[in-house]
C-alpha cells in the first residue's frame, strides 16, 4: 500500500449492451463517473468487447465489458460496490487489486483480438497446414 493510502484496483464492469452499443463513449464514462464519485483516480478505461453471456444477467443475453484501472482507498470499494448494485445499466462489477502489478501488463492480457475466436492461433496454424497438405495430395 502506497504511503496516501490508496491501491491500485482493476474494475471490471458488465454494461447493458443496448446502452454500450449506441454511445461506447457513455457507457466508459458511466463507469468512470461511479469511481470518481467516491474519490476513485482513474488511471486508464476503456471499452474491452461485446459478448455473449453464458447465463442471462438481468434478462439480458449479451453484455459490454468495460475494463477499468484505478486507485482507490480500500475502505471506499464498499461505497462503489453500492453504487454499482444501485446503477440499472451496470448489470455486474467486480474489483481486483492488482497492487504491484503493471498495468501493461493486465490490460494487454484483455486487449479484444478483431475476430478472434476460441481455437488459438495454433489450432488454425495446423488446421490450415492440414488443408494445405490435403490440397496438394489431391
């Protein structure tokens, strides 16, 4: 913990993806403004993807996901938690503190990857090895 007393937290939040769809610039601030409401610095946010949820949230089947860093008093998370459950376009939150990590580092590990998908760049790599080898016996 740093001598002021404040640590350094990952937010990462499930937005309604209605809202996150027609203005992304909104929904990034809509959770911006939660944090700083409660003294929260924020130190970068941004907007991670649209996905498909595994189980409806609030009957919703899709979800924007908002991956925040910020620094924050520990005692003020419970105030931000609050804040969260209160606010009907956030739909899910959850905090991490990532004191001592860099943010580089954890933010490059969520980077969206424009069409990717769940096979890994391997998998594609011997499947289109695979088709090639295929074409050319044929």
């Amino acid at each position: 913990m740093t001598e002021d007393g404040m640590r350094i937290y990952e937010g990462l939040f499930l937005v309604d993806p209605g809202f996150a769809n027609k203005d992304p610039e909104a929904a990034v601030e809509l959770c911006k403004g939660v944090l700083e409401k409660h003294g929260a610095t924020i130190i970068r946010a941004e907007l991670w993807a649209e996905q498909r949820l595994a189980y409806e949230v609030r009957k919703n089947k899709r979800g924007a996901y908002i991956l925040t860093a910020f620094r924050s008093e520990t005692l003020k998370l419970a105030e931000i938690e609050l804040e969260c459950r209160l606010t009907e376009r956030i739909l899910r939150y959850m905090f991490v503190n990532r004191e001592g990590v860099p943010i580089e580092k954890w933010f490059k590990r969520y980077d969206a990857k424009p069409g990717r998908s769940r096979e890994s760049s391997d998998d594609k790599d011997e499947k289109s090895e695979k088709k090639e080898e295929a074409a050319a016996a044929s």
